[in-house]
C-alpha cells in the first residue's frame, strides 16, 4: 500500500496528537495532581510546625504549668478512696447506729457504677452507667419546665450547637499505683432506719463530718404513731477514685470475740463461778486463821516483855 505524500504528513500529525494526549493524560497530570496534593502537605506541615515552634518558644513554662496542675490533680485524687466494698456501708451505718440515737434495721448495698473520667471517654470495663440521682432528676425536670416556658433548648451550647456529654467517658484500666487516667466512681447504699427528728439531723451532719467522699443524695421519713419516731430510708451516695494518688484503707469495724471452750458455755461458766466463789472463801478463811494464829504468837512475847521492864524497874 502506498501513501502519498499528504496522507503520511497527516498521519505524522496524528500521532503526534495522540503522543502528546498520552503524555498529557498519563504524565503530565498525574505529576500535577500529585506536585498539588504536596504543595497542600506542605501548607499544613507549615502551619504545624509553626505552632511546634510557638510551643517550643515557652516550654518551660508549659511544663511547669503541667507539673503544678499534675500535683493538684493528685492532691485532689488523695482525697478519695480507691475503691468502695460492701464492708464500707456496712460499718458506716454500725458506727451511726452507735453514735447516734437512731436504729438502722436493713442495709442495702449498691454496686460500684462509672460517672466520669478525665480524659472523656466511655464506659469500657462492662461497669453499668450510674442511673440518675434524685437531685438529678429533680434539676432536670426543673430546666425542662424553664426551656419550655421560654423556648429554648438546654442541650445546646451557647453557640446553637450541641454540646457533647462527656459524662459518659471511656474508663481506664484499673490500676493500684499511680498510673492512668483518674475515673470517678460512685456507690449508692441506702439505709432503713428509726430515730427521731434530732438524731436525723444529727445524721445529716455525721455524714457531712466523714472523711470519705460521700453526699446524702434522698431522705424519705414518715412519723410513727406507734413509736412516736421517724422511720425511713435514706440513700448515701459513696465515691471512690481510680488512677491518681489514691489508696483504700479497710473500714475498723472494731473486735468481735468468738470461740468457746464449751458450746455449753453459760452451764460451764455458772460452775466455775460457784467453784471461784468457793476456792475465794476457803482463800479469806486461811488468811484470817493465819492472821490469827500470829497475833496469838506475838501476844505471850509481849507480856514477857512487859514483865522483865517491871522487874527491871523494881530493882533500880
């Protein structure tokens, strides 16, 4: 087949077009994506390495802002036991019953549930989600009926975005020393007890004067004609902090004597008493007959003595 002249010349610019689309198409706008999406890296790699060196610029001051808040947040950690357990509640309502003139009859203890960790995660350990305390729910029936009367939403932010709860928070592991993120627990006991108007207010304070953490969250007391007392529940919230400078001392629930020498003890105890009171008098006999036989002893050496003075004194 033979080609003129003109058909090679335009089958040479055709190529050429398609040489330089194919280069065009695979070459050069490929390097320009890519020379672009550098270009956009190099913008924020810019921008962060200017706040890098901003923060370099007072890093002192930055590392001892964090060591000052590091030892508040661990002076504040202190102030809250690492764990609650049940002995806890138990002893506290023993030692109520004991100081105040009030009768507890029936202790009920909760479990241990998540509120809030520093670093605003969730619940991650299966520890169910605290449900709301009476006071909570009473300040958020309260800020309903507000947004209802004036329109508004409370669960937007002052900006009209919502607003993330935070009370919801992933909880660390579980640690005994130092280490992780400080979680806030809370155990919630409830107490029935008897007592009058005086000894309940005078609960209100023993629980505000405790060194644990705790509030008094519901009181629920009603007069008892029979008695003529107050008879109720209460329900004591109890806190307890993870991570942090934090520690748990077992509560002193005092010595209780236990054991026998005999399951019949009360028998066992009135013999030996009549065997001590027995072996006692024998003892105070003795002891008056030896008393007494002394006495006699001494008696005759007296007037002996008493009548060699008077001879003696005749014959001067």
């Amino acid at each position: 087949m033979n080609l003129s002249m003109r058909d090679k010349k335009i089958l040479l610019m055709f190529l050429g077009v398609l040489l330089f689309a194919l280069s065009f198409l695979f070459v050069y706008k490929p390097q320009m994506e890519e020379a672009a999406q550098i270009s956009a890296n190099n913008d924020s790699l810019q921008e962060r390495l200017s706040q890098l060196l901003d923060l370099a610029q007072n890093r002192e001051q930055y590392v001892n802002d964090t060591e000052t808040m590091q030892a508040e947040i661990d002076e504040y950690c202190k102030q809250f036991p690492y764990t609650v357990r049940s002995e806890d509640g138990i002893v506290l309502a023993m030692n109520m019953e004991n100081s105040l003139d009030m009768t507890i009859s029936n202790v009920s203890l909760g479990e241990r549930t998540f509120v809030y960790s520093m670093d605003g995660g969730s619940n991650a350990d299966g520890t169910e989600a605290p449900q709301e305390t009476m006071m909570e729910q009473g300040n958020q029936q309260t800020q309903d009926q507000i947004d209802q009367i004036e329109g508004t939403d409370s669960s937007l932010g002052n900006d009209g975005y919502s607003t993330i709860d935070s009370s919801n928070s992933v909880q660390p592991t579980i640690q005994g020393d130092s280490t992780g993120t400080p979680a806030l627990y809370r155990t919630q006991d409830t107490v029935q007890f008897s007592g009058t108007y005086k000894s309940l207010k005078e609960a209100v304070k023993y629980l505000a004067d405790q060194s644990g953490r705790m509030t008094l969250d519901n009181v629920n007391a009603s007069f008892d004609s029979s008695t003529g007392n107050l008879t109720g529940t209460m329900t004591i919230n109890i806190f307890s902090m993870t991570g942090g400078s934090t520690s748990y001392s077992a509560p002193d629930a005092g010595s209780t004597v236990y054991g026998t020498d005999n399951i019949f003890g009360t028998i066992e105890n009135t013999k030996k008493s009549k065997k001590s009171k027995k072996k006692a008098a024998e003892t105070v006999a003795a002891d008056t007959e030896a008393q007494q036989n002394q006495e006699a002893a001494q008696t005759p050496t007296d007037e002996t003595t008493d009548s060699t003075q008077s001879a003696e004194a005749a014959a001067q």
